[in-house]
C-alpha cells in the first residue's frame, strides 16, 4: 500500500478516535452536571418571564455544576407542588401562598408532599393586586363591593394573585364568584360581559403582565379602587395597601391618578433537603447582580434597592414557617438573622 495512502488512513482513523473520545467527554461532564429545575407558572406569567433571565446568573454562579431549566406550570400552586414533590428544585410562590401551604389551606387542604414543603428561601419582588373592569360600565362599580357575587376573573385560578383576593373577599366579607377563563380572551369576555371585572396586578408599580398588556392595547378599562370604608377593614384585618401609579404600565387613562391595590411579596422557595451551599451561592449571585437584574426588568428595582430587607420581609410575613440554611448563612453575614426565627432542619 502506498505510504500516502495509509498515512491518510492512520490520520483519518485518530481523527475519528479524538472525535469519540471528545464526545464521550461531553456526554460524561452532561451527566456529572446535575438538574436544577425551575418551576414556575404559565409561559404568559410574570414569574416565567423573568425566571428565564436569571437562569444565566444561577448556572455561572454555580460553576457549570448544574444545567438550570425553567418548567412552566398551569398555575403558581401547581409550580409549587412540582417543587415539593419532587418534580422541580425551585417553586415560584409568594407569601400569600405560603400561608396557605403551612395551614393546610384551598389547593393546600390534605396536601401531602412527596419530597418534603418549601421553606423560606429568596423573595425577589412585591406585586399589587387591584381590580379593574371595562370604561363601558364603569359608572355601576364605584367600590370593591360591586363586583361581591358578579363574575370575576381573579386572574388564573391557582395564582398568587387569585388568592390575594380571596383573602381580601374574606376580609370584607364579599361573595368570590370566579370565573375561569383563558387569560389571553380576557379583551373579549370584558367587552361582552361575560366577566363585567378583572382582577390587574402590576410588578413594583412598574411592569404589567403580558396578557393584560394585550387588553390595555385592545380595549378602554378603569380601575375600581377601594371606597375609604373598605380600606379600614382591609387594614384592621392586617393586610396593607399600596399606591400605584397607572400611567406607569398602562397606555392609556384608566380613569384614577393613583390605584390602591394590595401587595403580596414573591419568592422562589425551596425544600429544605437542596445544599445549603447551593442555596447560599444562589442569593449572593442575585445580591450582586441586584442592579443588573433591575436593569433588565424594572420589577426587580425594589430589591436592588434593598435586597436584605426584602429577604426579611418575607419571613416575617409568615415567621413561623423555617428558613433554608443558605438564606441563614447569607442573612447573617448581613446582621439581619433574627434570633426568633427557626433554621429548617435546625433549632436556630
């Protein structure tokens, strides 16, 4: 055989043996990268959007150590379930939701997880719930009273929002009536009546949702705010209020200077049995990309502006309920443990 000829051989042959060789590398370093799943609720939701920008932040922080992907769920307690049994790492949540979960409460009564409950891990923005209904029949809702037994879309039922308000019903005594509807007709069943409000919330007074972006460009709304009695019950009852500025997110006039709405605050828990070095490296990779976050969606500023306060803010409204081990690591290191509070799987 001639020498060329098998020269081309032998370098076409190692050619093939490196190629092997570099894709059994790759294939080995995929499966010693571990899962990181990031549930969250639907794709048309706040907390999917913004989960997909800090997946980038979370994998360097955890050196390429983990693959983090984000697994969106009808609703914000179906994310949390994902979480706690055992389909996901990281459950979307909020404080609201929290409660519920601890007693045994709505889409939480004889709930037994599979893994193991949330605990408190990192509370990343507030949002305000407030309601709204079409400029066309505005003159007949004048309080939050007016729309007690009528047809409502409290947003998707399973969210955070959805139950916001069934704690502000509770609170002022007012019939729930919820109907569910696909949140992207929500234009269509305002203008025909099928639902005569809707519930709106924004992110930080500043970012709205993507389907009611799409009914602020399809149709006239006026916010409804709460009448001066009603905002003392809601506030003798513990829950607090919010202003926001419409012209902050909405594009056109919505009828009111100022909306009262009421704020609930969102997380991203998780189980206590996720490392807690995972956890720690997690929220000091946020905690120093705080700006860059606000950067990139104005519902962050809040916690850019005070990310250890936020992280107490949210213990503290329901300080019962453990904190992760990384969360208490960080909190520490930044003077702001309270002693009082309970370290999960640990007394202190």
């Amino acid at each position: 055989m001639p020498k060329a000829r098998m020269s081309g051989r032998i370098a076409a042959c190692a050619a093939a043996a490196m190629a092997v060789f570099a894709a059994s590398a790759l294939q080995a370093e995929a499966q010693e990268r571990r899962s990181l799943r990031w549930s969250t609720s639907n794709v048309d939701s706040y907390g999917y959007k913004v989960a997909a920008s800090m997946v980038k932040i979370l994998e360097q922080a955890l050196g390429n150590a983990y693959t983090v992907t984000v697994q969106p769920y009808p609703s914000t307690i179906g994310a949390m379930k994902a979480a706690m049994d055992g389909n996901g790492e990281i459950g979307y949540t909020a404080d609201v939701g929290m409660t519920q979960l601890y007693g045994g409460e709505g889409g939480f009564k004889n709930y037994k997880p599979a893994k193991g409950l949330l605990v408190h891990t990192w509370y990343a923005y507030p949002m305000e719930s407030f309601m709204a209904t079409a400029a066309s029949r505005a003159d007949q809702y004048k309080c939050w009273g007016d729309f007690s037994g009528k047809p409502v879309f409290f947003t998707t039922a399973g969210f955070m929002n959805w139950l916001n308000f069934q704690r502000i019903y509770k609170a002022l005594g007012y019939q729930f009536k919820h109907v569910e509807i696909d949140p992207k007709t929500q234009a269509d069943a305002l203008q025909s009546g099928s639902i005569v409000g809707a519930v709106a919330y924004t992110t930080a007074g500043r970012s709205l949702s993507s389907y009611w972006k799409e009914t602020d460009i399809r149709m006239d709304v006026k916010l409804v705010n709460p009448c001066p009695n009603e905002i003392a019950k809601l506030k003798a009852a513990g829950l607090t209020i919010s202003e926001v500025d419409p012209a902050m997110t909405f594009s056109k006039d919505v009828g009111v200077k100022q909306v009262f709405g009421v704020p609930i605050l969102f997380a991203y828990n998780v189980r206590a049995d996720l490392p807690g070095d995972v956890v720690y490296k997690m929220l000091n990779a946020f905690y120093q990309n705080r700006d860059k976050l606000a950067a990139t969606d104005p519902g962050f500023t809040p916690m850019a502006k005070d990310f250890v306060g936020m992280q107490v803010a949210g213990i503290n409204a329901n300080p019962d309920i453990p904190v992760h081990a990384g969360l208490a690591q960080f909190l520490k290191e930044h003077n702001a443990w309270n002693e009082k509070w309970k370290v999960a799987g640990g007394n202190s």
